[in-house]
C-alpha cells in the first residue's frame, strides 16, 4: 500500500466564517475555500504547510439531503449539524489511491467507489481531487478517509504558496502536531489504525502513531467520547503557547 501522510482534519461548524474569525482571534491565518456543489457543504480552510483544518459547513440542505446515502461526508454534516460542532474525521493522503483502495478492500473494510472530487477557490481556481470513505467505525471512532490530489506534493505545495493559502500565521511559525482521539480503549484502537494504514507505532508510547516525516501524531488517549476531539499545534509564540481555542466541541491546544 502506499505510503499514507496526515493530510486534515475535519471540523463541521454552522459557519465557517465564524470559525476564520475565531482562529483570527488567535493570530492564526484562516481563508474561505469554496463550495463542494455536488455534495451541498462549503469550507473554511486553515493551512499549515500541507497538512491542513478543514471547517466544513452545509451550503445546500437540499442536495446534502439528497447525496447523503451516496457520501459519507454529507451523512455526517447532516446527522452532527446544527447541534454538533464537532472535530469528526482525520484524512489520509495517498500518492496512490487505487493501490490504498484495493488494500484496504481486501481487509474487509466497508469502501465507498473512489469519486472524483471538484471546487473552484476564492480565486477562481479549480481544485480537484480524489477520494473514497470508509463507512463504520471500530471501538466507536469512526475511520478516516483517503485522499488522493491532482498534484504531487511539492508542486501542490508551491501552488498554495504562490496563491497565498499557505503563508506565514500572524502568531509565527505553527505547526499541526498532533491529533487526540477519546477512546475508551486507546492501545486496542491504535493497534487497529497501525494494522490497516500502515502506520508506525511511538516507541515510547504503544496508544500514539506517527504519521508523516515532521513528528506528527495520533494520539489515542482514556476518554468516553470516542471520536477526534482536539487538534494540537505547535507555537513558540509566548501569548498562545499553553492556550487553547474552542470551536463548538472542538479543542485546538497550542503546545
């Protein structure tokens, strides 16, 4: 299977515009993304670097309603909004989707088809991708799903620098470090997600993966809740390090 890197995670709010303001509170750059027109939702985006928190709202009730059979996305913003602004999903990037999809297929997993995914930007650029879902969930955390860009990463990477989508945060440099699931079986969840995506475990510590070449990981922690709850990003800015910001039910930690 091919090597799978932490590509966002996946904030459902009621309006993203308040979610940008919330993380301009807090010295952090965060920008409209567009509409997903086949899908009813629309987004905020925050970058850091190419791993990125995705704010995703619903744009048109009628097509979400519509599509929610076909699209797991559009399901969960249907069952969690408005009442539930909750971090829900982690992505996964692969530079090889179909290899990722016919590996994790013959695990026994329940797959969405791989479907092609389109957007334009605040500036008019259209953005594509692809992607597919996996439905259920284990120990009551639900998986995360598999995306595959147009672009090879440096050259996507270049592109959201030369339009401005990823540039320097007002606190400095911030990095995405880690994110905290709440399970009520941390080591029997992290064990799982090793097995199925490939991912290597922490040393030091067997409920943790490491996810990508920059230190970053998921943490699986003790908790009732059983789903991703908070974001930790890395600052040396002396005002936020030790902060937090809540976003509904979604934690960000500045470490």
């Amino acid at each position: 299977m091919a090597n799978l890197l932490w590509d966002h995670a996946v904030h459902y709010v009621n309006n993203p515009d308040e979610a940008i303001t919330a993380f301009t509170g807090h010295q952090l750059l965060a920008v409209r993304g567009g509409v997903h027109p086949d899908w009813g939702t629309h987004n905020a985006l925050s970058y850091f670097g190419l791993t990125y928190i995705e704010f995703l709202s619903i744009y048109d009730a009628d097509k979400l309603a519509e599509v929610q059979d076909s699209f797991l996305l559009s399901r969960d913003a249907l069952k969690l909004l408005p009442a539930h602004q909750v971090l829900n999903r982690v992505a996964l990037r692969s530079a090889d989707i179909d290899a990722t999809h016919a590996t994790l297929a013959r695990q026994g997993l329940s797959l969405s088809p791989i479907l092609d995914g389109k957007r334009h930007d605040a500036q008019g650029n259209l953005i594509e991708w692809r992607i597919f879902t996996i439905d259920g969930s284990y120990q009551g955390v639900a998986y995360p799903f598999i995306i595959q860009w147009g672009n090879p990463d440096e050259e996507r990477l270049k592109l959201l620098r030369q339009r401005g989508l990823d540039r320097p945060h007002p606190a400095g440099a911030v990095t995405m470090a880690a994110a905290l699931f709440d399970v009520e079986q941390p080591q029997a969840v992290a064990a799982h997600w090793q097995q199925l995506f490939g991912l290597a475990r922490d040393p030091q510590d067997p409920a943790r993966l490491l996810i990508g070449e920059e230190g970053q990981r998921f943490i699986f922690r003790h908790g009732s809740l059983n789903r991703l709850s908070a974001i930790q990003l890395r600052t040396d800015h002396p005002e936020l390090a030790g902060s937090s910001l809540r976003i509904g039910d979604g934690e960000y930690q500045f470490v």
